[in-house]
C-alpha cells in the first residue's frame, strides 16, 4: 500500500526501481568486506544492520510486478507513457545494431533470436502507442487545498475592489490572511510531491491542480452573478391592470395558459440541465 501512495506513477515505481539496486549493491559489497575478514566502520555497521539483503529483493521484486501490472491496465501518465516509449525505441535501435552485425558476421541462430526479441519489443512498443493516458494523479493534500482556496475566494474579490485606494484596518487584516493562505498552499502542494517524483513531473500535477481552482472559482462567481441578476428581476413590482367602469374584466383563462406553457419550459429547461449533468 506504501507503494500505491508514495510512488503512485510508473515513474516514481522506476526511480524507486534504481534506488532499490543501488542499496541491494551496497550491502553486497559490506558482505564481501566482511567475508574477507576486513570489519565495517561505525557507519558501515549501522547501515548494514538496518539493511536485509533478502528484503530488499522481496521489495523490488514487488514494485517490478506493480510496474507491469500499471502498464498492463494503462493506467500510466501522459509523462510516463513518454518515458516508456522512449525507453522502447532506444531498445529497438540496439536490436537493429545488433542484427545488423549478426546478419554481417552471418550467425543465423543469434540472428533468428535478435528478430524474435525485436518483434515483442514492436508489440509492446504497438501496445504503448494505443494506450490513452490518464490525467495528472491528484495531489495528495488537493482536498486541504480546496478548503484554503475556498477561503482565500472573498480575500481575493475584497482585494480587486480595494485597488486604487487606501485599505481599511480590516481589509489589510484580510490581506495578511491572504497571504497566509496562499504560503499554506504552497506547503500542502510540498507536502504532495511523491517518491523519486521528477520535477517535471510534479510540476504537471501542481498545474492541473492549480488549473482546476481556477475553473471551480469562476464557475462559482458565474453563479452568484446568475443568483443576483435572477434575484433584482423577481424583485420588479407587479404591474397593476387598472379596470375602467363598464369595462369587461380579462378572464384568467389566458394567464392559465401562459402558466402551463411555462411549466413545459421550465420542465423541458430541467430535463436539459440533467442531460447535460449526466453527460458529465
């Protein structure tokens, strides 16, 4: 499970890969040392006693069936799906070298594994290209983000008005809460980098998660000003009709029509608007 939140991409999995093997060959050469009767420093000690050869095996073990298992389902990133290709094209060019010089030194046998092994390594690379990549995966503080951001909403409204002018004692009170909130931010975007996470990587989630506060912010604000503008109209004061003596009064008959015409609107207005959520 540790593996599923610290390392959650394919990426942060294959970094995690080569700190693995870097570890697994330090022990290896602490136990040679050993074996040939020369003793560890104090440093050495401490750092071969909180090492397990055997677990760390198990462990890399465990993130490689993991990595595969994320291909496999497509549940990579754009980034990832990047490196992957990558990865398999430079395959591809060594395969070619190598059959190139199978093919001049004229070892049929090598020749006929070379093209065995270049003709999986063109189906995965097939396999690859197919796959659609998922979005950035969230940070992992985004809902602690949503709260500030949410917060931070009237701060920023109150701060546009205030432009041009001096601030009140307790707009600047609002401001230096402004600035709180947007150094807390900071922290839990900090705080939800990942393992081994490249910075072009992360910078990609931050972006998405920032992107995505922007968009709730605006789709809030178009909201209020639709409740504000809806709210003055039904406010207006009713015209009054003024009836003439010997005037014959309108029967309420048309107003009654115009009703249910209404309703079909307001109904058919309903069933668009949960078309159109369910869509999404």
């Amino acid at each position: 499970k540790m593996v599923q939140v610290k390392c959650a991409s394919w990426s942060q999995k294959k970094a995690c890969i080569g700190v693995l093997g870097e570890i697994k060959s330090v022990v290896e050469s602490l136990d040679q040392k050993l074996v040939t009767g020369n003793p560890l420093n104090d440093s050495e000690q401490e750092f071969y006693d909180q090492c397990d050869l055997s677990g760390i095996e198990q462990k890399e073990q465990h993130v490689r069936s993991e990595m595969q298992k994320q291909v496999e389902e497509g549940k990579i990133t754009n980034y990832d799906k990047k490196r992957l290709l990558t990865q398999v094209k430079e395959r591809l060019t060594n395969l070619d070298s190598d059959i190139a010089d199978a093919t001049k030194n004229k070892k049929p046998k090598k020749l006929e594994k070379l093209k065995m092994q270049r003709g999986k390594v063109t189906e995965r690379e097939k396999n690859l290209d197919n796959i659609t990549p998922l979005p950035p995966i969230p940070l992992r503080f985004q809902a602690d983000i949503d709260k500030l951001r949410k917060e931070m909403q009237p701060l920023t409204k109150m701060e546009q008005a205030a432009k041009g002018r001096l601030l009140t004692l307790k707009e600047t009170a609002a401001m230096t809460r402004k600035e709180e909130i947007e150094e807390e931010i900071i922290d839990f975007e900090e705080a939800s980098r990942g393992w081994f996470e490249e910075d072009e990587d992360f910078q990609t989630r931050v972006d998405a998660s920032r992107a995505q506060g922007k968009a709730r912010a605006k789709a809030i604000a178009a909201r209020k000003t639709k409740k504000v503008s809806s709210g003055a109209s039904s406010s207006r004061k009713p015209v009054t009709n003024w009836v003439l003596p010997g005037a014959a009064k309108k029967t309420s008959r048309p107003a009654a029509a115009k009703k249910k015409k209404s309703a079909s609107v307001n109904t058919f207005a309903a069933m668009m608007m949960d078309s159109d959520s369910d869509s999404d």
